[in-house]
C-alpha cells in the first residue's frame, strides 16, 4: 500500500499543478477567458465520453497494466508539452490536444486506481486505506496548485511542467513496485 499511497500522492500533485500551469499558459498566449474555459473543458469531454468504456475495461484488465499503460502515456503528454514551452513553440491547440489525451488517459487511470486499492488493501483496514488517500490528495491539492503559483512566478511555466514529468516518473515507478 506505501508504493500505492505514494503513486496517489505523485500523480495528485500532478493533477492540481496541471490545472493551474494550463491555465496561466492559456492566459498568457491569448488573454482570453473564453479559451481558458474552451481548452479546460477539452479534457471534461474526453473523460465523459471515455469513462463509460474505461469503468468496464477496469474490471476485465489487469487493473497494475492499465496504471502503468495511462502514467507511461501522462509521461509522454506532459514531456511533450514542455518540450514545446522550452522550444517556445507552444500553441494553443497544442494544449487543447494534451488536455483531450490527459482526460481520456484519466478516464482509464481512475477506476483503476480506486478499485486496484480494494485489491492491495486488506478488507478491515481499506476504510484506513481510503481515508489516508482522500487525506493525501486534500495535503497534494493545497500544495500542488500554490506551488505551481509560486514555480510560475520564480522560473516560469516551464518548471512546472518539469516537475509534472517527474512525478508522473515517480508515479508509474511506485506502479511498478506493486506485487
């Protein structure tokens, strides 16, 4: 359960730094509150359409291969976009494309994750286990997202970024020690 916790808490972190990094990018390349909002919404969709066929396919398929399979492609999404902020070559669709690919790798990533705990995790102590987690996305949400803010401000998006494709490392590695 430690190597799970902790795969919870890396890709959590991500997540929240994610959400404020996309957002200041988007700002910044437009100034527009529409395409903030546009751009968001193009992971919600991909997630909403892929949920239904990600739940299912969660309960048919060795739930450790989806984990390694969806934090392996969050690696490859996130490391391409900051390859593109560090080139200066990024675009706006180049993040509305990432946040369609992020949202549907989350549709597979979640029920996986969840139900993957209740396998990991002895029956008497799941509900310790459920609330340990909930605990360490609350703690991962407060400092994700303000040390996103604060990483923005002191080296630029960039970093933020940077630091998104180490955890997802740290995330599919911790995924990988699972028995």
């Amino acid at each position: 359960y430690r190597w799970f916790w902790l795969g919870r808490l890396a890709a959590s972190a991500t997540m929240q730094m994610s959400s404020v990094a996309q957002g200041w990018l988007v700002y910044a390349l437009t100034g527009s509150g529409f395409a903030l909002g546009w751009v968001g919404a193009f992971g919600s969709v991909s997630t909403l359409l892929v949920s239904p066929f990600a739940g299912v396919l969660s309960d048919r398929i060795e739930r450790r291969h989806i984990l390694t399979a969806t934090r392996a492609g969050m690696v490859v999404n996130v490391s391409l976009v900051t390859l593109l902020i560090v080139l200066g070559r990024i675009q706006l669709w180049h993040l509305a494309a990432s946040g369609l690919v992020g949202g549907a790798l989350m549709a597979f990533m979640m029920p996986a994750q969840n139900a993957l705990m209740a396998d990991i995790v002895d029956r008497s102590t799941l509900l310790n286990a459920v609330s340990l987690t909930a605990v360490g996305m609350g703690f991962m949400g407060i400092f994700g997202a303000s040390g996103a803010g604060l990483m923005i401000d002191e080296l630029g998006v960039w970093s933020v970024y940077g630091l998104m494709v180490f955890l997802y490392v740290v995330a599919l590695y911790t995924v990988i020690q699972l028995p």
